[in-house]
C-alpha cells in the first residue's frame, strides 16, 4: 500500500522496529494461517515524521540520540495532538480502512517497538480504542495512540525498565473489530508456576477488555496439553463489555448463570490454538481471543434490527434486494443497519454462493443482495425459539435403549458422540477458513480481467473466468498484444461462453442415476435417504441457488440440488429438508438433524419432481415425500 500503511501480513518478527511487537506477532500469526483478524498497520515510520515535525527530540533533549529523562509528558502529548496527522499519512489510513469495508467497526490498538517482547510486556501502557465506526474516527484514533506513547503510565514504566525514551518508536493496529460473545486471555503454561503442560485459560461474557482490564472474575480453566480440563472456578460476572451503537463500548451488568461459559468443544479448539502458537513462537505465549457468534445469531440479530426500527422496516420489507441495497448503502438514516451488515460481510463473506471449489460464482461479500434477502425472510415472522437442543434430546433418547444400560457403555457412547461431534465442527471450521481464499482469488483473477476490458481484449472483466491460466501468462503486457493473439483470445472467450450457455440447464452428474429410487408405497413423489427422523408438511420451495435465498419462509420444505454452509441459515426457516444429492453424512443432514428437521438426501429427482408450492409431507425416517393428504 505505502511505505507508512500495509496489511498485517504485510510482517512478521523480523520487522518489530517497522511495526512495534504487537503488530509484528499478529502478522506471524496470520502467516502461520491463524484466524486473526483482518486489518493494517500504520507504521513506525508515520509516527517519525509526526514526531519530527512535533520537535519531540528538543523536548526530550536527546539531540544527541539519548534522552535525559526530564521531559514532561504532558508537553510531549500536546506536540503530537498540535502537529497532527499529514494529508498524505491521513489518505492512506483511509484508503486501507476502506479497503476493510465501509464503515466497518475496528479495533485501533498501540504497538510500540518495546511492546510485547520478553522481560517487557507493557499491558495498558499505551491506548486502546474499541469499535471505532467511520474513516475520520479511525484516524483520530490513530492520533491518540501515539500521544499515548507519552502518557504518564507509559513514561514511567521505560524509565522502571531502563528504556531509552528517545528510541521508543510507535506503531498502530487497525484490527477488523470481533463483536465477541465470549472473550478472554490463554496462557500456554501456567503463568503462576511456570509449568509447561499446562495451559491456563480465563474467559468472561462480551469483549475481553473487561479480562484485560481486571473489570470482571473470570471463568478459570486449567487445561492438560490436550485441552482436557483440570480443573474448573467459576467467575462472578461482575460486568460484561459490549459495543455500543453508534462507536465504542458500553458496561452492562453481567446475567446469573450455573453453566460454565466454554465447552469441552471450545476448550479443546482454544488448547490446540495454544499449541500452534506457542510451538510457532519457541516460547510460552499469553494470548487475548474471541469467539464470536455464528452466521445464523448474526443474521437473526439485522433482522430483529429491521423488525424493531419502523423506518427501516419499511425500506427492507416489500422491496427487491437490490432496491434495499442500493438505499441502504448510500443513505445515512440506515448508517447503522449499514455497519452492522458490512461487518456481517466483513465476517462471513468469503463463504461461496455455489462452491468453494469453484471461483467464477460471487461470494457473499460479492452478493450484499442475496443476505438482504435472507434477512428479509428472517425479519417477515420471527422465529420461534426452539424448546431444546434435538442433538441433546436425541442423545438422551439413544442411552434409554436397552442395550445401552450401565455406566462404562453410556460412558463409551457419550465420548463417541462428542468426537463426532468435534470431527464435525472440525470440518466445518476447516471449510470456512478454507474459503478465506477465494475473496482474495477471485478479486486478483477480475483484476486481470479488468485490465484485458482496459485495452479492449474483452468484453468484460468477467470474461477472463472463460480463460485459462497458459493462455493468460503468455500476455507480458495487455497493452502490446499482437492482433492476432487478440483475435485468438476473444474467439476462445466466444466459443467457451456458448459452450457454457449451452450446458447451463445440464447436471453434471445425473442424480438419479447414483440416487435411484428406492422404491416403496406408490403414493411417494420422491424416495431416498433417510437422514434425520420426523414428520413434517408444508408448501415445497425449490431453491437452487443463492439468488432464491429470500424466496424460502419460515413453514417451508427447503428442496434443493445440494447445500453448503452458506445455506445454514435457510435450516431455522424450514420444517424439513429435501435435497437431490447426499447421504446421511452430508452437510444438509447434519445440519438438519441438529436442528430437529425430518430430512431426506439423495432423491435425485426432487427439484425436479416436486412442484413449488405444492404442500407436501416428508417422512425423514422413511426417506419418503409425498402430497399431504
């Protein structure tokens, strides 16, 4: 970006007198393929030309390189907020704050080059600003980090640990911010004994900063190397952080409760994190992490937005996705609705709309119109909330077997269970980090497509998706193409295109085929397997893709080709599940059975047999749909 601006994983440890330790130890991290969040750094560099201009070295009187410690740390702030930000350093804070999403909400945090380093931790010495909304509140948060560089606090801890203050440079990070339901600081050995297997975890409700502040008792856990507790204390919820509309943070007092926040699930993910860092590093790590909601609470919080704000619901509601877009993007009366689902874009965007295996379909980020429309439907008749989990209700009804009785074999069961469990959210977790890279794929192919429309080799930048790699790397510059490797081009775009069109309304595989009907009572529209048990009628909605999202209510039978975790969110709206392709252990089933839903995969005829609207009944135990009575 600048020599003053760049991403994150634009560094690593080799760069802490670039980027300051905090800053530094983030880009290792994203490099290791961590899930840290996006964002920039504004550099040490930025900071040396303020504080030059500033005349900071008179004031520290350290024109011989070396401070003599009388400076008052007041006049040092009131030089950095007089000589302010640069027109120049002010236009790339915005352009990469920009390039995270419009008014998406951040995180602007110190990393000055003695922070984070051994022997020299510098907790809450330099500032942090939180759900910071909107490019001129970023900068000024920017600005404040580094007069925080020469707080009192932060002054008088160099000088404890013998730091030339002259030296100190200051870095910012501009972190995408995670709006966390649970939050906390992990230690990958026992910070009060030293031990190294072991990993101590403390967690509270909302943002950590009430951990990292010592605002709240948090829940303690102490972890084997495997992530298997030791031992449990439960905190005291004393207050709970959470952002406040509009920018920063707001206290709000903390709800009773029995249960422990983390789950042996979330316990083991935290621990096997612990390990990769540490092992990463060499070295014990204390680590600050977040877990935030799902793609499902999310969305269901914009839609209770759109129910409880009259304006707002009279904008989204009766209107076509894109008209929604198209206002909500560029009128400031929805500024808030606008933040809340750029950050949803921010956080779940990359997830495709047909295939992570395929880039020339649109991700969600791509596609604000297709969550609008998901959002729509959410917000039409609010969803009922659920009696109890299925999948624990289930596990219950399965011990109460005969065959099941005694401790040792319930014991057995449950731990089979939880390992299934876990390999599930393993591999849903892995699907959606493994979609991270297709924004950033598609976003460099239709660069290259952009820049062959530029100088007239194509149509439209999509077009380059009709090309293949050999056939691009062959071009040094668009510019300078001779014409007849132009002519050659556009034919080659011409005929796959046709090709393309011509094969658009043919499966690739014949479903039918690989799911032949299994046969049964005459009555049955569809047949195929049985995935997850119940009884349920309502009208048939054929969705085949992204684009129909918003054409599913709540009530409906979701019928479609197949489904991927973009389509989680279709499951609280529908009372069963058809799909024409998948088994019992397909993504469709198991999201159904953890939702309740009587399912049926494999049909291989059902988006093609049943008719939309038509009201059906689906027997998930039996794998059979057939016209309600």
């Amino acid at each position: 970006m600048t020599r003053t601006v760049a991403p994150l994983q634009a560094f690593g440890a080799a760069d802490i007198a670039q980027v300051g330790g905090k800053a530094a130890n983030l880009g290792e991290l994203l490099r290791a393929g961590l899930p840290v969040p996006p964002g920039f750094v504004v550099t040490t560099g930025a900071y040396a030309h303020v504080a030059r201009r500033a005349g900071l070295d008179d004031l520290l009187g350290a024109a011989d390189g070396e401070a003599d410690g009388d400076a008052d740390p007041a006049a040092l702030r009131a030089a950095i907020d007089h000589a302010g930000i640069d027109a120049d350093a002010r236009a790339a804070i915005v352009a990469a704050y920009e390039r995270l999403g419009a008014d998406t909400p951040v995180a602007v945090r110190s990393s000055a080059t003695a922070e984070d380093l051994p022997g020299a931790a510098f907790a809450g010495q330099q500032d942090t600003y939180l759900n910071v909304v909107g490019a001129t509140a970023v900068v000024d948060a920017v600005r404040r980090c580094w007069a925080s560089l020469w707080t009192d606090r932060a002054v008088a801890y160099r000088a404890a640990h013998a730091i030339d203050q002259a030296q100190v440079r200051i870095a910012v990070v501009v972190q995408a911010m995670v709006d966390a339901e649970v939050a906390g600081v992990m230690f990958t050995a026992d910070p009060v004994s030293g031990a190294r297997d072991q990993i101590v975890i403390d967690a509270a409700a909302g943002l950590g900063e009430a951990v990292v502040s010592g605002r709240v008792t948090p829940d303690h856990y102490v972890l084997d190397a495997r992530g298997r507790t030791r031992s449990f204390t439960p905190g005291r919820d004393e207050v709970v952080i959470r952002p406040a509309a509009g920018g920063g943070v707001a206290e709000h007092s903390g709800d009773r409760r029995s249960a422990p926040l983390l789950g042996g699930d979330r316990l083991a993910e935290l621990a096997a994190h612990a390990g990769t860092i540490a092992a990463h590093f060499g070295r014990p790590q204390d680590i600050e992490w977040a877990i935030t909601d799902d793609s499902n609470r999310a969305l269901a919080e914009l839609a209770a937005q759109v129910r409880a704000d009259p304006a707002l619901r009279a904008c989204v509601l009766g209107r076509t996705p894109a008209e929604v877009w198209d206002d909500v993007r560029t009128d400031d009366r929805y500024r808030g609705f606008r933040t809340d689902l750029t950050s949803y874009l921010t956080e779940f965007g990359r997830r495709e709309t047909t295939s992570p295996l395929l880039i020339s379909a649109p991700t969600l980020a791509e596609s604000p119109d297709v969550v609008i429309g998901m959002v729509q439907a959410a917000a039409e008749r609010p969803l009922a909330p659920a009696a109890s989990a299925p999948s624990a209700a289930a596990l219950e009804q399965l011990l109460a077997h005969p065959w099941l009785r005694g401790a040792r074999r319930q014991h057995r069961i449950r731990a089979w269970v939880r390992a299934a469990q876990d390999g599930v959210a393993f591999r849903e977790d892995t699907h959606f980090y493994f979609t991270a890279a297709l924004p950033t794929l598609r976003r460099s192919i239709l660069e290259i497509g952009r820049r062959l429309h530029a100088v007239g080799l194509l149509d439209a930048a999509e077009d380059v998706l009709h090309l293949r790699l050999e056939e691009i790397a062959t071009i040094a510059d668009p510019a300078t193409v001779l014409p007849q490797q132009a002519a050659l081009l556009r034919q080659l775009v011409a005929q796959r295109a046709a090709k393309r069109a011509q094969l658009a309304g043919i499966p690739l595989i014949d479903a039918a085929r690989v799911f032949p009907a299994s046969g049964g009572a005459d009555d049955a529209l569809v047949t195929g397997t049985p995935a997850g048990a119940g009884i349920a009628t309502g009208p048939a909605r054929i969705i085949r893709d992204a684009a129909d999202f918003d054409r599913l209510q709540p009530g409906d039978v979701l019928v479609c080709p197949a489904t991927n975790p973009a389509w989680t969110p279709l499951f609280q709206r529908a009372v069963a599940v058809v799909v024409d392709s998948g088994a019992a252990v397909s993504h469709a089933a198991i999201v159904a059975r953890e939702y309740g839903l009587p399912a049926v995969m494999g049909t291989g005829t059902g988006t093609a047999v049943l008719t939309d609207g038509e009201l059906i009944t689906v027997d998930g135990a039996r794998g059979r749909v057939t016209r309600a009575a």
